[in-house]
C-alpha cells in the first residue's frame, strides 16, 4: 500500500524520495511493466532487510502485472487481496494438515492442495451445515471420503485417523463417528441417506462378528470392500472382467430392483444403476447375490471371433419377444446388450445364439475380438496389452471423452457411450489422458476416433496422435462440448451438443466423409527473454490464430474463469459474459492503433497497414471463428475457373482476394483485419458478411514491438514484444458430416 501510494506521489515525500520508477529504452515496453528500481548498493547492518527502500521494490516488483498496473488505489487493494489469498492458499492448506501428514503414511489420491478452491468451497459448506463444531479429523475424514482415490486406501486412511494409539483397533464410538462423516458426504453428493445409514449400520455389525466392541484394521477393509453402496461412496472403478461400474441414480419413472424385483421407493425413486448393462437395484440389496456385468473380452484365444449373446435382465413392458414375437412382461424377459434384442426367459435358449451387434455394428469392438495378452514391461505401467481383431467390414469407434467439458455434459455422455458400445473402447481423458486408449488400438488399421470435447481438446488428441507410433493415422470426428466449437462447426458436426440421441450421431458418422486438414507450427521468439509474459499456450494452431481486440477479451474471460471457476459451468453463461465483455472493449478501445505495434510478412512480402485502422488481426485455418463468425466470407465464384494450384505463394491484390476462398486442406492461411469489436459482433449476427481481407499465404512472420494479447485455438496470454513464425506442420485427417438434408414444403424443388 504504501509503495502503491509513493509511486504515485499520494504518500509522505520523505517516503516517495525512497523509491524510483524503473524506466526502459522502450518507453511502451517499461511503461507496461511498472517495476521499481531496486537499491544499487548494498545495504549493511542487522536491520537492514526491513528498510523501506530496500524492501517496498522488493516486494513490488514481484506482484504480478496486473496489480502493479491498476489505475487505482481500490483497484489496487482489491488485485493484492486476490493475488496473496491464491499465492498462500497451498502454504495455509499444508500449515493446516502439517500435524495430519507427519502421523500417517502418505497417500498420493489424498491432496488436498490440488483444488484448492473446491476444498474451501467444501469446507464452507461443511462448516455452515455443521455449525455446532467441527473437528480437524472429521474435516479431514470428510474429505478423504470426497477425493479421489482406491477406496481400500480411503478406508485405511481412515481407520488411522482415528486410531490414536496405532494399535491397529477402533472402539464403536470412533467407528460410528467416521461412518457419520461418510453419510454427510453422502448427502453432499445428492444420496438419500434414509437407505444408506440401515446398509452401512449392518456393515458395522458384521464387521464385529465376535461383539468385542473393537475394530481391526484387517476387519475394517475387510468390511468395507464388501460393500457396494460404500465402495461406490468411495469412488469404486471397475476394471475387472465382469464387474459392474455403479452409480446412484435418480429414476424418473416407476422402476424395479433386479434382486428383490419390487419397486424402488421414495420421492427420487434413487437406486444403483450399472452405467454398462443397466442393472438397477435397492442400496440394501447391492451386497446381495447379484448379477455380474456383461464380459468385456474373452479369455481364452478358442473364443475369438466367436459372436454370442450377452442377456441381462429388462423391465420394459412395451417390446415383444424376438422369438416368439409375444409381448414380454415386466422383469419377464432379457436383452442383449450388444443387438439389444429382447427374448422371454424362456425363450432365450431356443433362439439363436449368435450375434451381429445389432444397427451399430460398425462402431462396436464386442469381446469376442478382445484378447488380453501377458503385461508387458513399459513406461505405462496401467495398460494392458490386447490382441484386437475386429469384426471384418467393420470401424471400430475409439471413443476419447473430457468429462469437464461442458459443465457436467461430459459426464452424461461418456456413461452414454459406455452402454452404448463396449467400455473397453470409451475412454475418459481424465485418466492418464489419450496416451492408453491411443496404445489400445495401436495395431488397428480400420479404425475412427470421436472426440467429446472442445477444441482445446480435439487439439489435445491430434497432438497425441502426432506423437504416438501408429500404424495409421486415424480419421477424427467431433462431438462438441466446449463454448466456441468453431472447428466442429466446419466440420458439420454443429455448435454444441444438446442431449439429443447419441445413436444418431454414430449414424451421421457412418455417412462422414474424410478430409485432410492442415495444422501450422507456431513459433514465438521473444525480443527480450527477461520479459515477463505468460507461456505460450500450444505450439500447434489447427484453427486461427489472432492478435487484439478479440485476443483481449478472450484473455480477461480466461482472467475471470480462473477466479472464479465455478461461475462458468455453462456454455450460456459463457456467452453471456463473452457479450459483456465485448461490449466494455467496444467502449474502451484497449487495442486501438495497433498498426503501429506490428508488422506482418507473407513469405517475405511485408502488408502495408499504414492508412488502415485495425483494433485486430486474425489468421485463419478454418471458415469458422468466435463461436460461428466467418471472418473471411463467400467468395465470389471465379467465371475463369483458375486452379487453386496454380496461384501463388502470397496473395495481396484485392481483387484476388475477392475471388480467394477458403479451404482446410489447401496449405494457406487467411489473413484478416477487424476493426474492432463493434465489428466482429455484427459478422457473428450477420449485418456484415466479412472482415477486411488482407492476405493468403503459405508462411507468416509478425514482429511486434509492445505486449499485446494473444490467442492460439481460444487459449489466451499476454505476450510481450517478440517476433513470431507461422509455418505449415502437416495435415490431420478429419471426419466431415454428411449436409443436412432440408426439408419442408417451400424447399421442394
């Protein structure tokens, strides 16, 4: 506070005289960067570290640019709060469980430190609904119960909490103090506790058969990994053969229980559903004889590319029998999970036993072509090898989901696909990223890939693909989930996905076509390698790249999400706060004259942006950008029907230009100028068909003399003055969907 006020000449002048701006031989550079001028001499004597002007610089120039900037004293005290509550916050959180993480072994699923913001989110709501007095080991128990991690660890983990003796035994109070900490995150994660406490009470007692009042730690874990409820509590992840993958399930419908076969009760009508085969009981009846899950792959090598029927139970009474064409009634029949046929119980063995995987053959690998071989030694300790041979004249869908894309849209769609196809080929990129399921299908040569995610995420697995040693290079398709969707938009795969059935969407992929798209390498030099700036974001650029008014607002988005991340939990309110911060850049111009803070080449041929008063510039791969905008425009159609192969390197002249459109697999870019963002919202609503076109070319060098924001595929940072190289990489191969097919009477022809 006092270096903010003495720098700006508000504090005592015997202060001020302490301290001196530091100024650069670039006056915009320094300017920006807002330090102090640390003492040149060194200072002796015992105190000497606490002197103002040997502190107050040091101290300054270590807040961050936007802090030292603000053009305010409130402004200013508002940033310095925000920036040492996030700097400290891991400090406070590890001072916190300092004495917790001396007494036990360390357990790598429990850190606390790695969202520090839904830990205090947490525990502010533990807190309020448990005002009257909250222990340091029921937090921490609370916890444990809520991040992820094997659930025999938590259970261990948990046990020595409160084992105070570490004797290895707990006595009746401690153990129903842990199960209560269990039941609040219970009711945290939206469970009906009513069933769950009788479930976990009978678990207790079985747990003392011989009613001495204590626990082991030998009978706890024993206890607790036989049951369902409690393991699905914990965060239970199938990976066996056969096992099932549950989750609590609200049902909106009148629904039965596949063990007991009556009615799930209460309001909510909340039981465990398998995610893969359906299979629907009580909370009391999980840890009841029940049915595995369907098999996943074949054990043995006799029993590849032998195709059978996997049945599970079904409670629809509205379908017939395949067999006998008679209808079924309730929890009469089965279904095959992989054709979805449905037979009466007694008509299952007079049927057919072979199966044809129904309308999605194409995109199913049914476990018939699994066979998991001997694990073999690699860096990627968790992947086990398999033998694949695929059903002939099919294409298998390796299908790669972000669960953290699009608010919770991710976590729908990938339990969707899971019972829709085999798991074994439904990864989630939360689990060591696309690296397993890339190594799955390493050997595959007719294979596809859907990407249920943004663009940041389809850049993410091309990337992984470029590095990975496939033998082919499989065609991409996109499923959109993320706020902007720009490249799925080209691609014909829409805007965002709305929930609609995901059966269509593999129907659209057997009719995609596949296209080659260009990806450019992306290389940033700095003037001065001691400039403060952010890191640059990606090295690849699959869909634009733009420096500006459209890079500054984006930048101050991606300021305020990584606050406040829990604000922007939907592509609507994204949008919402995208429109108003286009609308305050619109006011304030940050980007204005920026013709004079760069200079753009085109294989050598330098763009002459003098007379020209451009607030951004944009340099485009795909006909899509800000959500659906067409910077470049339609093209007038040519009367002399060139050959784009005949063109040259660079084209400048406008009339060219005119004439010039767009192409993913042409190996050029579009060069683009806006004027502002008063410009760029009226191309996105269509009052304007395009920006200013300014070049196409093969190669790009933009050298800039200030920091200026910046964006790559919608990852924005700030980067100060610096020289940057635009080459082509290689091309990816991408998944096109068929037109939409328009109908209605006035569209007949």
């Amino acid at each position: 506070m006092l270096a903010y006020k003495a720098k700006h000449g508000v504090a005592p002048s015997y202060l001020t005289a302490l301290i001196t701006p530091r100024t650069a031989p670039r006056i915009l550079r320094a300017s920006s960067t807002a330090r102090l001028v640390p003492p040149s001499l060194e200072v002796k004597g015992r105190r000497s570290s606490r002197l103002f002007s040997v502190l107050a610089p040091r101290w300054w120039n270590e807040l961050p640019l936007e802090v030292r900037t603000a053009r305010s004293l409130s402004t200013f005290t508002r940033q310095l709060k925000t920036f040492l509550f996030r700097e400290y916050l891991d400090e406070l959180v590890t001072f916190f469980l300092s004495d917790l993480t001396s007494m036990f072994p360390p357990f790598p699923w429990f850190n606390l430190q790695r969202h520090t913001g839904e830990f205090f989110h947490k525990t502010w709501r533990f807190v309020c609904v448990f005002s009257d007095g909250v222990c340091l080991k029921a937090v921490s128990c609370y916890f444990s119960v809520l991040e992820e991690g094997k659930p025999r660890d938590k259970l261990e983990f948990t046990f020595k909490l409160y084992d105070k003796d570490g004797n290895g035994v707990l006595d009746k109070p401690e153990v129903d103090i842990i199960i209560t900490q269990m039941m609040r995150a219970a009711d945290y994660l939206g469970w009906d506790v009513t069933e769950l406490r009788p479930v976990l009470e009978d678990t207790m007692r079985a747990i003392d058969a011989d009613n001495s009042g204590t626990v082991t730690l030998q009978e706890w874990v024993l206890g607790g990994m036989n049951n369902i409820p409690l393991l699905v509590l914990l965060g239970l992840k199938a990976k066996k053969n056969g096992q099932h993958i549950w989750r609590m399930k609200n049902f909106n419908r009148p629904t039965h229980c596949c063990v007991c076969e009556g009615m799930l009760m209460g309001l909510r009508k909340q039981g465990l559903c398998c995610n893969v085969c359906k299979y629907t009981v009580h909370s009391r009846c999980a840890n009841k004889n029940s049915v595995p899950c369907i098999r996943t792959y074949v054990r043995s090598k006799a029993e590849i590319g032998v195709s059978a029927h996997d049945w599970v139970r079904t409670e629809s009474d509205s379908c017939r029998c395949e067999h006998c064409h008679k209808k079924i009634k309730t929890l009469g029949g089965k279904r095959c999970v992989w054709c979805h046929v449905t037979r009466h119980d007694e008509c299952v063995s007079l049927g057919s036993s072979e199966c044809d995987c129904g309308p999605l053959k194409d995109h199913i690998l049914p476990p018939w072509a699994i066979y998991p071989l001997v694990k073999v030694h690699r860096a990627e300790s968790d992947v086990h090898p398999s033998q694949i041979t695929p059903v002939p004249q099919t294409h298998p869908l390796m299908v790669f989901v972000n669960p953290k894309s699009g608010g919770k849209q991710g976590e729908r769609v990938l339990r969707k696909f899971q019972y829709l196809l085999n798991p074994r080929q439904v990864f989630n990129l939360s689990n060591g990223g696309p690296n397993p399921g890339l190594y799955f299908c390493r050997n595959l040569r007719r294979y596809r890939i859907l990407v249920c995610g943004g663009d940041g995420t389809v850049g993410w697995i091309l990337d992984a693909i470029d590095r990975a040693e496939l033998v082919m290079s499989p065609p991409v398709a996109v499923l959109p989930l993320g706020t902007g969707n720009d490249l799925a938009r080209c691609l014909r795969w829409g805007g965002g996905y709305e929930g609609s059935d995901l059966t269509e969407t593999l129907r659209e992929l057997e009719r995609a076509v596949v296209v080659p798209m260009d990806r450019w390498s992306v290389r940033v030099v700095p003037d001065n390698p001691q400039d403060e700036g952010d890191p640059v974001p990606y090295e690849i650029i699959n869909n634009y790249f733009s420096i500006g008014v459209d890079a500054s607002i984006a930048h101050r988005f991606h300021t305020m999400r990584e606050k406040n991340p829990q604000k922007f939990n939907s592509r609507a309110k994204n949008k919402l706060c995208y429109f108003e911060l286009a609308t305050s850049e619109t006011i304030s111009a940050s980007c204005k004259k920026l013709n004079d803070c760069l200079t753009v080449e085109c294989c050598g041929v330098q763009l002459d942006l003098s007379n020209l008063h451009f607030q951004g510039i944009a340099i485009l791969n795909i006909p899509s950008m800000h959500g659906g905008s067409n910077l470049w425009g339609e093209s007038k159609k040519d009367s002399e029907g060139k050959d784009d192969r005949n063109l040259p390197e660079v084209i400048t002249d406008r009339d060219m230009l005119k004439m010039s459109s767009q192409d993913l697999s042409d190996k050029r870019l579009e060069v683009v100028g806006l004027e502002g963002a008063m410009e760029m919202g009226q191309i996105y609503t269509g009052l304007k068909s395009k920006g200013h076109r300014l070049a196409q070319t093969s190669q790009i060098t933009i050298r800039t003399n200030k920091a200026l924001p910046m964006q790559i595929d919608g990852e924005p940072w700030m980067q100060p003055a610096c020289t940057i190289h635009i080459t082509h990489k290689n091309q990816a191969n991408m998944m096109m969907a068929a037109p939409a097919k328009v109908s209605g009477f006035f569209h007949l022809k």
